[in-house]
C-alpha cells in the first residue's frame, strides 16, 4: 500500500518512517493504520491475525477470511471432516466445526422416519412425536395422500387423516352419535365420549366419578340414593353397597353393618344370634326375659 504523491511531497523524511521500528518507508511498502505508518514486517508482528487451522499469522500479503470473530488462511479455510475448500461456498458452523453441506447432512441432518434418508437443510421437513419425515413422506397409511399440517390421527399400523381413520377404525358415540377418535367410556358394551357419559338423572358428566346403574342407566351416586338406595333402618342413611361395603337383611328392613346393634344396649350383632321386640332388635342378653319374638 503506497500514499499518494501529493502526501509524499508534503511529508519529511522523518515523518515518511515505521511506526513501530523507526526505519524509513521510503522506497519500500508499507501499511496505514490508523493514520499511522508501518514497515510490512511491524505490521505483521503487531497487527496479523493468527489462522485457527494452521495457527500461523496472516500476514498482510495474504487474504484474511473472517467469520464470527475467526480467521483463516485462505488455503485453510475447509470443511473440517472432507478438507474441501469452503471458500464461496456455502457452510455450516456445528460445535466450533466448519462442514461443507454435504458432511452436514450426512452427519447431523435428520434422517427421514419413513425412507431413512437425510433431510436435507434447507427442505420442509414434518415432525411427530419425536420423528420426522421429509413432507412427501408423510403421508396417510390408507390414501397416500400428504398429510401436512392438516389433523391426523395415530395408530400401531401409522398414521392417517382424519377420513380414512373415520372410515377404517372408528367408533361412534352411543349418545351424540358422533367419532370417537380418542378415549371414550365403555358401558354396558356400548361406548360414549367422556363428556357425552351423563348422568340419567341430574345430567352431569360421569367421567371420574363413581355411579351406579339401574335397568341400563347410569345414575351419579346421589340421584341413585335419592331414587333408588333402600335406606338403613337405623341411621336412615341409603345403603348403596358401592366399593363392598356390607349390609344387613332381616325380613323387610336392612342395615348398615356397622348400624346393625343391639337396640339397648348398642353392642353390635353383625355375626351374633339377636331377638326381636316389636320393630327393635335385641341381643340376647338384653333380650331375655323380655316379651320378644324368636
């Protein structure tokens, strides 16, 4: 790099010198910087770039590739796995790594789920649960059509838009009469979507809450007590018999197990011999010699 003619008639001898080293430029190349003159060797040793392949300087005769903040020797700058050049050709930065397209793709491209090739950078590319298939790829298992962005529906044996599933494998609700395209209730060998399972009663949804049935229909707990539940002739509470629990029959009454005791004395006779006195039962102790039927 020269200055022009006119800066070296206005400049002395003194003035015409190296920065750095002192000795004069006159007759020899140099490099402005910063306003400031420097001898080719200076400006190398203070100013060069060190190249991160080779880790030589690059000096000012030769060309500086950057990218983000590092430099390269031109003959340096290559793909880290086949050594081509990359010089004006396109790259991609992976773990501090520079790799041509080519490796890119072969080495940490996604491959397709359906054809096992690599999905090239830059190429649409669907993803589902995990995998992913280039968009000619994913298509319904039944028609072959792309499924794209559109609503699918999975299975062990692929996927499938929402027709050909409708078609092939689905259910439809005993109630509103419409697919079930996922969980459902079963019932009495019919199905109904979780909302859909009300109660035959009060109408309120079903779904995690324990009912009864009575002649085919389903009831929530309190409008099959209030309905249908004999009550305890104790506590007068209804007796469900839901989850096991037990009770007592005599003649036309019944008890709960724990509601079955001795009417005077309150010992409990589940299990035990008792006596009867007018609507009362009795152990035998307290029943003895009292006017009771056997």
């Amino acid at each position: 790099m020269e200055l022009p003619l006119w800066d070296k008639t206005e400049m002395t001898s003194s003035q015409f010198d190296c920065q750095y080293c002192t000795s004069s430029l006159i007759g020899k190349k140099y490099v402005l910087k910063d306003d400031n003159l420097y001898c080719i060797s200076c400006y190398d040793r203070i100013f060069s770039n060190y190249c991160e392949q080779c880790k030589e300087p690059i000096e000012s005769d030769s060309k500086d590739l950057c990218y983000k903040n590092r430099h390269w020797h031109e003959g340096c700058f290559r793909c880290n796995k086949c050594h081509h050049s990359l010089v004006e050709k396109p790259f991609v930065a992976k773990d501090d790594r520079l790799l041509c397209t080519d490796c890119y793709s072969n080495e940490c491209s996604s491959k397709c789920f359906h054809c096992k090739r690599t999905i090239m950078p830059g190429s649409r590319k669907m993803e589902f649960k995990g995998n992913y298939w280039h968009e000619t790829c994913f298509v319904c298992e039944h028609c072959r059509q792309p499924i794209g962005t559109k609503p699918l529906i999975s299975k062990e044996s692929g996927n499938y838009c929402v027709p050909c599933f409708e078609k092939e494998f689905a259910h439809y609700c005993n109630f509103c009469k419409k697919v079930i395209t996922s969980g459902g209730i079963t019932f009495r060998d019919q199905i109904w979507h979780k909302e859909c399972f009300l109660c035959s009663g009060c109408r309120k949804e079903l779904y995690e809450e324990a009912f009864m049935s009575k002649d085919d229909f389903p009831f929530c707990l309190d409008c099959y007590n209030h309905l249908y539940a004999k009550k305890c002739a104790a506590c007068t509470k209804p007796i469900t018999g839901l989850r096991g629990a037990k009770f007592i029959c005599f003649q036309d009454r019944q008890w709960h197990s724990e509601c079955f005791n001795c009417g005077k004395c309150s010992v409990s006779l589940v299990g035990e011999g008792f006596l009867t006195q007018n609507m009362e039962i009795l152990c035998r102790k307290c029943g003895s010699g009292a006017d009771t039927d056997a």
